[in-house]
C-alpha cells in the first residue's frame, strides 16, 4: 500500500464529515453522553470500542478557545521517533520546513468522535494555515496492529489529507512529552520557525482540545495577520 492509498483510507475513519464514522457502526446499546469531566487517565482500555461515546456528532462538538498554553513542554522534533503510514521513518524537521508547524497529537486507538471533528476541521482549515506559513502533522498514537485494523476496517473514498498522518507505534513520543495515559491525552504544540515551542495545550478530558479559532490567533501572533476566519465545523 503506498503513503497515498494509505492516507485516504485514513482519513475515512478520521475526517467524516458527515458523521458516517467507524464507531457508529460498533455503538448499540452505549450511553447518550460522555461522563461530564472524566480525565483521561482514568478511561478504562477495555470495553467496546466505543461503548464511551454513544452516537455522538462531530459535527456537533465545540472545543473550547484556548487562549495561552496550558503546558511548559518544550518540544523538541529530532528527539521524536515516529513513521508514516507505511512505517517507514520520518523526520519532523523536514516536514517543518522553514515554517511554524502545527503538531497535533490524537488520543489514539480506538479513535473517538473528537479525534475525528478535530482532524476533520484541521483539513477544512489547512489553507489557513498555510496563509500563516505553517505545515500540519497529526500523530496517532498506536501499534502496528492498531493502524492495521484502522486501515482494514475503512472503507476508501475519493479523499485525501493535505497533510501527513505519522504514527507513534512505540509510543515513545507520547512518552518523551508525558502525554500518556491509558492512551495519549490529547495534545497540541505550535513550534516556530527557529524550533521554539509557542503553544502547548495538553486536554484535560477527551474533549479538552484548542479550537480552530484559537489557533490561528496564536499563529497570527507568530507572524502578521492575513485576515483568516476560522471554521470550526
């Protein structure tokens, strides 16, 4: 399977749009709602893949406007090892380029309906982000067998993520940014173009994750304003 085959069949169980995700299909009988304030540490691995969230919309979450880090984590790219979705290595540095880079840690494996609005608002907005000279890179946090599964169970369609998925397999990245719990909790980090860390937001709870809107106000204090709104849909 090449990168591209590989990031579209991807994307299907990470962006819907539509709300026609992995996780409707194995939720029957699960609870209306996620229990309100429930930190991540403490969610169980076993139990239905799903059986947390209920037939919850993307569509219908807001996240909240983080308006300064809540973290002093100093991310360091060349001390983080992670692959593509064809395992082979890459290196954050070089996908940074000379921009800031907007790096978003999901909660891995089984992905939930927030990991999903949120990657499907990072692709709505990538122009955006591109306007503030930034690159965009969504780590998922699982094994081999993990990714496997994901890849298997997703049904492709004619999309395609504008920006690389890499996948933390060891588990070492969450690690190095103690960010792990029974699974990563969700993380965002705004690196600057001379490798300082402008923006740190590690959630609290499975929801707890920055805004688009957020964001881009950070990054627009990185460098000018171009006049960017965001959509947080």
């Amino acid at each position: 399977m090449n990168r591209t085959v590989g990031l579209t069949i991807l994307l299907v169980a990470l962006a819907g749009s539509t709300g026609a995700l992995l996780y409707t299909q194995t939720v029957l009988n699960a609870p209306a709602e996620l229990p309100p304030g429930q930190p991540l540490r403490s969610v169980p691995v076993s139990g239905s893949s799903y059986d947390l969230y209920g037939t919850i919309d993307p569509a219908s979450i807001v996240f909240p406007d983080a308006d300064a880090s809540n973290s002093d984590t100093d991310v360091r790219l060349s001390e983080l090892d992670l692959v593509d979705t064809n395992l082979n290595a890459v290196t954050l540095s070089e996908i940074q380029g000379d921009r800031n880079l907007l790096l978003v840690i999901l909660r891995g494996a089984p992905l939930c309906p927030f990991c999903t609005a949120q990657t499907s608002r990072l692709k709505n907005n990538y122009e955006k982000f591109v306007e503030l000279d930034s690159e965009v890179a969504v780590v998922f946090p699982g094994t081999v067998d993990d990714l496997k599964q994901l890849l298997t169970r997703a049904v492709e369609e004619d999309q395609s993520l504008p920006f690389p998925i890499l996948v933390d397999t060891e588990f070492s990245t969450i690690q190095k940014l103690d960010i792990a719990g029974d699974k990563a909790l969700p993380s965002t980090f705004i690196i600057d173009q001379k490798g300082r860390t402008q923006f740190a937001y590690v959630g609290a709870s499975i929801s707890d994750r920055p805004s688009i809107k957020s964001l881009i106000a950070t990054l627009e204090r990185i460098q000018p304003s171009t006049g960017s709104e965001a959509n947080d849909s």
